[in-house]
C-alpha cells in the first residue's frame, strides 16, 4: 500500500491483538495515489493496518470500506469458537458472538461502524459478498464516467479456508482446494463484469499473493484429514520466515494492448512496486518527503525490460533485518530455523531465530531453490555488493528514523 518496506511504518510484523502499532495518519497510499489523479476508490475484505481512526483506508485516500475488523486478518472469525474453550464457563457463546469481531463499512474521512459479527458462518459466504459489492461499485463508476481503483482483497486460500455451500467438497482435497475453486470462479465474475460493461480493454488487472504459503502450522485448520496449507514448490520456507519460499510468489498482469499475453517473466518483483508503477502509469505523484522502497517496474510490465529495476530486496522480522535478496543469491544475516521437533515442529510465525556467528549464509536460489547449500565459503565475494544495499538502507534509516518496530515479547524496552 505504502510502496515502502513495512518497518518504516513501524509495522514489520503481522498485527495481533495488544500490538499497538497501527498505520500512521502520515502514510501514502495506493488510495492516496489514484483518488489524486480523480479515480473513485474502493476497498472490500481485509485491510490489517490498524483500526485507529488516522489507519483506516478511508483516511487514506479511499471512497469506501467494507470488510473484516481493519486492525486484524480473516481467522478472527474462529475467535469467539477458541474463547469458548476457555471462558464457556463464564461467558455464553452468543455472548463471545456479540462482543467479537464485526464487519465494518466506512466511507471517505467518515468514521468506522459495524455492520454484524464476523463469525465463521459470515467468513465462509464473504468472497461472494465482496464480489457483489465490487461489481456494483464497477457499475456504478461505470454509469458515471468515473475512472476506478478497486482493491479486493479475498479470503480464499487464507486460514482458515471455509469454503462456501456452493463449493464445500467440490475439489476432493479439503477445504483449501474447495476455496481456490471458489477463488477461480469470482476471479471469472469479475472479468465477466468487466467484460460486460465494454471497459475490460482499458481496465488494469493484478491478481497476487502478498506472501507464500501458511504451511505446517496450518495444518491443524485442515478438515477429513486434510491440511489446509498451501505448497511453496520447490522453494524453501512458508509464511513468517525470511526464506525464497516464504516470500516469492506469483502475480497475473492483464492489460489487453500494453501487457502481452501469454508472456512471463522472472525479473525480481515486489509487492512494493506496484504503488510506483501504476503512479507512473495514470500519472499519479509520488511523496518525495520520505525513502520509497518501490521502483517503477512498467518496463518489465510492457516487455522493455527482462530484468526490471530491482536487483535487492530486503527482509525483516519485528526490528532485525535478517535477510537479503541480491541478483540470484539469498544472503542470511540471522539465521531463521523451526522450532520444536516431531508433532511439534513449528515453521513458519513460530520458527526461532539467532544471529550469526559473524559471517552470513549464501545460497544460490537459481542453481539451489530449496537452499540446501550454503555456498558461503566458495562465493565470499557475494556478501560485498549485498552490503552494499544494507548500508543504504541503513543511511535511509538515520535520515528518516523508523518508528518503533512491533513487539509484544519485549516488555520495558519501549516494545
């Protein structure tokens, strides 16, 4: 949303209850971007910047809000199931209901209300929801001669996949495999919508995962034996570790006349360069006020470009940088590890991490995408020009202090 890497708004961690870090009233945004140059904004589903009323995607730049709890993510559902374990003794389950996590709507500088409880019932029929309102917000800016910006942030394939009545077994490998079908078929509704109002030919559209897949620690959310987890390939890692396989991902581009079709790329992408790029496209500005960790990747968008402009990226976990991505080579400053053994091995958010004992680990993600071989000792050279992009990070850092990382482990240290 930021275009920045999420430490410099003090948000480097997923936000979970007692976390205070939330959004500050001073983020630019995507919102920010296309409500300057004139586009009616919308958000439907997750936003997980924080629920304060300056962190609301309606105080930055966007015309409408629906969704889940803003401060929190999509298994907040299940909340009022797990306190009952605990608290069924003191607290009736409709009571749990009523005082849990509610859908909220919103619209530009206006406050947040509740709509009704978010509960795993609401959670499993959402995506049909979100569509319905985006269509309608399609047509409606359509009917007005409105240029738009739609951010639709889904629910499928995020524990816990509750799939809708419509497909529930559909796909024979649980409830993962039954929400991606779902998934498919509202990714065809709004294309179908698109299409149908004549404006698929001028309308921009990226379908991507902001991360890789929730893996061994999801297993638990699985149902008839199935684990509700995704696979990240031949890559190493999962969701909450600085690995390939935590991190890279896939995007579908669609812009029929600019984006060729049926075409691929491998240049390093990130999420980040996205808010540069179409600011660059629809003639947005871009704040100068503060570093933007983004790059303008339209080259690579319209085939001038194999490469791209982004040859580093870096990774953090709360306030560490533990990694970085340079050229074909990962670089680990400390080093990230599950915990636990047996049953109770846990990756991912749960995984431990220690720093190194001076010297980093190297591996070569295109000849060892598992990062299985720690080539330190043979490539030495690598970790120069790698520093090269800490160091500027790190000069960025002095001239625009980050805010307080996230960390509610820390106490007394101002976490």
């Amino acid at each position: 949303m930021t275009g920045q890497y999420s430490i410099r708004n003090g948000l480097s961690l997923i936000l979970v209850p007692g976390n205070e870090n939330t959004l500050s009233a001073r983020a630019y945004t995507m919102g920010d971007t296309f409500h300057g140059v004139g586009c009616a904004t919308a958000i439907f589903g997750k936003w997980h910047l924080g629920g304060a009323p300056q962190s609301l995607p309606t105080a930055h730049g966007f015309d409408e809000y629906y969704g889940i709890p803003p401060d929190t993510s999509w298994d907040e559902a299940t909340y009022a199931t797990t306190m009952a374990l605990t608290r069924s003794s003191e607290t009736p389950y409709a009571d749990l209901v009523a005082k849990g996590p509610k859908m909220v709507e919103a619209t530009l500088s206006a406050p947040l209300h509740d709509v009704r409880p978010f509960t795993p019932e609401v959670r499993a029929e959402v995506d049909f929801e979100l569509v319905d309102k985006s269509i309608d917000f399609i047509k409606r800016q359509h009917a007005a001669g409105k240029p738009f910006f739609l951010y639709l942030p889904f629910s499928m394939g995020h524990v816990p996949n509750l799939p809708a009545k419509e497909f529930a077994g559909k796909s024979r490998i649980g409830n993962y495999g039954d929400k991606i079908m779902e998934g498919d078929y509202h990714i065809g509704q709004i294309l179908d919508a698109l299409k149908g109002l004549g404006v698929d030919a001028n309308t921009i559209v990226i379908f991507a995962s902001d991360n890789g897949p929730y893996g061994e620690v999801a297993r638990e959310f699985g149902n008839w034996g199935t684990p509700d987890m995704g696979n990240s390939g031949p890559f190493r890692g999962e969701l909450g570790e600085a690995t390939e396989g935590a991190i890279r991902t896939f995007a579908f581009i669609r812009w029929p006349g600019h984006v060729k079709p049926d075409t691929t790329s491998y240049a390093m992408f990130s999420i980040m360069d996205f808010l540069p790029t179409l600011a660059s496209i629809v003639g947005g500005a871009m704040p100068t006020d503060r570093p933007i960790d983004g790059v303008d990747q339209s080259d690579v968008l319209f085939g001038r470009s194999a490469v791209g402009h982004r040859e580093r990226l870096l990774s953090f976990i709360g306030p560490q940088l533990v990694a970085e991505r340079w050229k074909q080579w990962r670089i680990y400053f400390t080093d990230v590890h599950p915990t636990g053994i047996g049953p109770q091995r846990q990756p991912g958010l749960e995984s431990a991490s220690a720093p190194m004992a001076g010297y980093p680990k190297v591996y070569n993600i295109e000849m060892d995408p598992h990062e299985d071989l720690n080539v330190m000792a043979l490539f030495g050279w690598v970790t120069d020009p790698a520093l090269e992009g800490v160091e500027a990070y790190e000069r960025s850092v002095k001239e625009h202090p980050n805010p307080p990382a996230p960390n509610i482990t820390a106490f007394g240290k101002g976490g």
